[in-house]
C-alpha cells in the first residue's frame, strides 16, 4: 500500500451529483490566509456527507489539472466526520 496523506480538516462546501468540493484547513497560505481548496469523487462517500460538515480525509495522492477544477484527492481510505455543522472553533484553531 502507498504511503497515505491526511486532510484533518476539510470544511466539505458542496455536496454534488459526481464531485464533493471543500476547502482544507491544514493546507491554509498563511500570507494570505486562504484555505486550500480541493475536490474528489462522491462515490461511496455520498451518504455520509452534508455541506458544511468539517471531516478528516486519508487518501493516497492528489492529481491536478482537470478541467481548471482544484486538486483532486483520489485513493480515499476514510472519511471521518469531525463536526457535523462547521464552527469557527475547528475551521480557524490553527
């Protein structure tokens, strides 16, 4: 198995039909604080996941450059439900 990178903080946005896209807190740019935005397939994921929801992403690696959409993360392991509706106190305790 390759080796897993985590997102402990993804904030999902948009739950869609075919994708899922949020923004990840652990990937911030601290000069202009804005977070990471990121995107992955729905999937078997779909049920489990509401907008707004702060959840923890494993996944094996990260393909850019499709169709100007932001990076996707692919290879999911798990996602984890950290807050079912997003406070400021997970989002911003960086």
């Amino acid at each position: 198995m390759s080796d897993l990178h985590t997102v402990s903080r993804l904030h999902v946005s948009t739950v869609g039909s075919r994708l899922v896209f949020g923004r990840d807190f652990d990937g911030v740019d601290h000069q202009h604080g804005d977070p990471r935005a990121v995107c992955f397939h729905l999937g078997e994921w779909g049920p489990d996941l509401e907008e707004d929801s702060v959840v923890t992403v494993d996944y094996e690696r990260e393909k850019t450059g499709i169709d100007d959409s932001p990076p996707m993360l692919v290879g999911i392991e798990s996602i984890d439900v950290v807050e079912q509706r997003a406070s400021p106190d997970v989002l911003f305790d960086l």
